[in-house]
C-alpha cells in the first residue's frame, strides 16, 4: 500500500512538473517593485514597474498593454500596504475586470511580511484578497509564512526581498499555478475521475 501511494503522488508530481513548463514559457509578471524582482528570477516577461498599486491607473496599463490570453502573475499590495487599503474593493475588481477582458489568467501573489511598522495592514490587506479572488477565480498565493516573516530573506529596508527570497517566492507561485491549471474548469470531470481512480492509493 505505501508504494502504491508513493506512486500514485509520484504520478501527480510528475504531471504538476509537465504543467510547471508551460505555465512558466507563456506565462507574464504584472505588478509593483516586488514583481520586478520576480521576474528577474523567473525569466518570464516583465510588465511590472517600481511604485503601482493596487489603486490607480498603473496597473490597469500594465494589463492593457498584457498580450491577450496570457497568464499574469500578479505582484501588488505592498505599496497599498503602506497607506490606507480602505475601500480598495472596486480597484481590485477593477484590475479582475480588465484581466477578463483580455481573457488572461492571473495567479496573485499576496503581499509578503514587511518589517516596517505598517505590517499590519499588509496582513489585513492578504486577508482582504485571499477572501476576494478565489471566488472571481484567481488563484491566489499568500506569502505570509514563517521564511517571509522570520526575516533572513529581505533587504535591509525591510521591504524589498535578497534574490533568494524572490527565488522563493516564485517556487511557491509557480507551484499554485500548475496546480490551479490542473484544476481548471476544463480539466475538474478529468480530475475528478483520476481521483476515483486513485483513490485506492491515496489513502
């Protein structure tokens, strides 16, 4: 029984690991100073720039500009973080909208720890998206975790991150990715008949 769940896991990794590929060859990095920095570790297309919220025009043009159809990993909320994030819900939607339009598929990437006294409001702001997105269908990937909060991977200004805590914000973007792409809608009656399948193995 342990080795037919070890290789039923196996089996699913190995088809998280096909996805992993594509998702990274087409896929784009829309957002803030945080996004630059993870474009430069994932070598994907970059859109994002220093100094965009989630409020106002700047990334509304980053999508605009986005080729129709891509997959955007969107990086923003950190610069909101350091100001009021009151009544941000139809800049959000905002943003969703113009996504939509363009038929493109975003993983957002929540605001990560700051070590700043405004990290509060970074934590309330991730609670705000993690309950929003989902259910418009964004995956989301929240960074609030031990590594990002403990310190060790930030820059000096305790908001900007050392290249490998950008290196690891992208492991774990691009693992919800694949994931959310093998659960999509077009491939949940697959999945769910692999389940059953597997089901056996699994537990």
């Amino acid at each position: 029984m342990k080795g037919m769940r070890s290789a039923a896991l196996g089996g699913l990794a190995g088809l998280l690991g096909v996805l992993l590929p594509a998702q990274a060859g087409t896929g784009i990095v829309i957002g803030d100073s945080l996004g630059v920095g993870l474009a430069e570790v994932s070598h994907l297309e970059n859109f994002a720039h220093d100094s965009v919220h989630i409020r106002g025009p700047k990334a509304l043009d980053q999508i605009r500009r986005a080729p129709a159809g891509a997959t955007a990993f969107v990086v923003l909320g950190t610069n909101d973080a350091n100001g009021s994030i009151v009544r941000l819900d139809k800049s959000i939607d905002d943003i969703l909208d113009a996504a939509e339009r363009k038929h493109m598929r975003l993983i957002w990437i929540g605001p990560p720890c700051v070590h700043q006294p405004w990290d509060d409001r970074a934590r309330d702001l991730d609670k705000i998206l993690a309950a929003r997105l989902p259910p418009r269908g964004v995956a989301y990937v929240p960074m609030r975790d031990a590594a990002f909060c403990s310190g060790g991977l930030h820059e000096p200004d305790g908001v900007h991150l050392k290249a490998r805590g950008y290196a690891y914000m992208w492991e774990k973007a691009r693992g919800v990715a694949a994931l959310a792409a093998w659960l999509s809608p077009r491939r949940a009656g697959y999945t769910r008949k692999m389940l059953r399948f597997r089901c056996i193995s699994l537990t």
